[in-house]
C-alpha cells in the first residue's frame, strides 16, 4: 500500500533513538546489531555520533551498507505500533556549524563526547519499509526521499530563535521541518505535525509560528 512519507519522517524525528545493524567485521557473513542515538538532519536523513573505538565503527568503516530499526517510543503494543526500518549506505562526514548546533539540539550529551575520538556518519537511504499497525505497510524510495522539501539551516536557526519567545515556559524547540515542530518538555522529546504537510519552506515561518504557543 502506497505509505504518506510524512509518517516516515514523523517517525524518525519523534525517535530519540534506533538499532543499527551492520555487517560484523568479526564475523563475516553476520549482521551485529546495537542501539544508537541519532538525530535527523535537515533532509529528514538520520545522522549518528560514534566512537572509533565501538564495533559498530569499525563495521561501518568496512562496509557502508546498514539499515536503522525505529519503533514508536514508548509503543506498548509492538504489532500495531510504528515502526520502520530505513536500508542504505552510511557514510562519513563533517558537520557544518549549522548541521553540529542542529545535532547538538537534539543531543546535547553529545557535546563532551567531540573532543574524543568520535565521528560523525549519515545514513542515507536506499529504501525503507514503514508498518504503521497491522495490515498497514509499504515502501519508500530514494527519488522520494530526496524530492522531499527542505527548509535551509539558517532559516531554520533564525525561525527557532524567533517561536522561542513566544513558547511557553519549559518548552525547549529542537528543530523545524517542512512537516512539523520538533520541542523538548521535562526531557522529553515531541513533535507538533503541520495539518498540510508539506509546508512549503517560504511558508514555514507563518505556520510554525502559528502553532508554537500550543505546545507543551
């Protein structure tokens, strides 16, 4: 059945974490499986921060191919909750100042781990399988992915500046996408979708604004 991308994207910002399977270096022919942290970056694109010295490391330095699992947080009933599973390459990258303070937004713990020996790496997908419950699933393309519309980095830095004087106390805004509002309260990471996404990025400012007083 033909999958709305907007529940993918959703998905992958609500998530503060997924597991990552890579091809194990020590075992050949084996995947090896481990639970990361990751943020997506303005293209809806999951980027992760990994230490040289993990196994997962050096697996992905070996082999890009991965996939990234993603359930619904806090789903207590796994079959009919969300979840996806996005396959690809992952591959090595520096951020840019936006793309690290976007990063750092939604990971703060992050930060102390940069003057280690950890690295960034993006997971670019290739497909992904999306079950929205039973009997609900399908697939997502490459093409659909990239044709999905982006808000620039400095709009987005300018925009978040502005929603967070009017958001209300213990409200934390984390990012903002041409499909919703990504916010913290009491450590908790939520999303606000738009009511027509997508938004078109000139029109983003006027619909974001409009809804930040209601978060919380």
């Amino acid at each position: 059945m033909d999958i709305p991308i907007e529940q993918a994207v959703s998905l992958l910002h609500e998530a503060a974490y997924g597991t990552l399977a890579t091809h194990a270096s020590a075992l050949p022919g084996y995947p090896y499986a481990t639970v990361v942290p990751f943020v997506p970056d303005q293209s809806g694109t999951p980027v992760i921060c990994v230490s040289a010295l993990a196994e997962h490391t050096r697996n992905l330095l070996a082999d890009a191919r991965v996939s990234l699992s993603v359930l619904q947080p806090a789903a207590t009933d796994v079959q009919n909750a969300r979840r996806l599973t996005l396959v690809g390459e992952a591959t090595p990258f520096e951020p840019d100042p936006d793309a690290l303070a976007r990063f750092l937004r939604y990971e703060p713990a992050t930060q102390h781990l940069l003057t280690l020996d950890f690295q960034f790496f993006r997971l670019t997908p290739k497909t992904i399988r999306f079950i929205g419950g039973v009997g609900r699933m399908g697939w997502l393309g490459e093409e659909e992915w990239r044709a999905m519309p982006q808000v620039p980095a400095g709009t987005e830095v300018n925009l978040l500046r502005e929603m967070s004087l009017a958001a209300p106390s213990g409200v934390r805004l984390l990012g903002v996408d041409c499909y919703g509002v990504d916010y913290e309260v009491a450590g908790r990471r939520n999303r606000q979708r738009f009511a027509h996404a997508p938004v078109a990025p000139a029109a983003v400012h006027k619909t974001a604004l409009g809804l930040v007083a209601s978060l919380g």
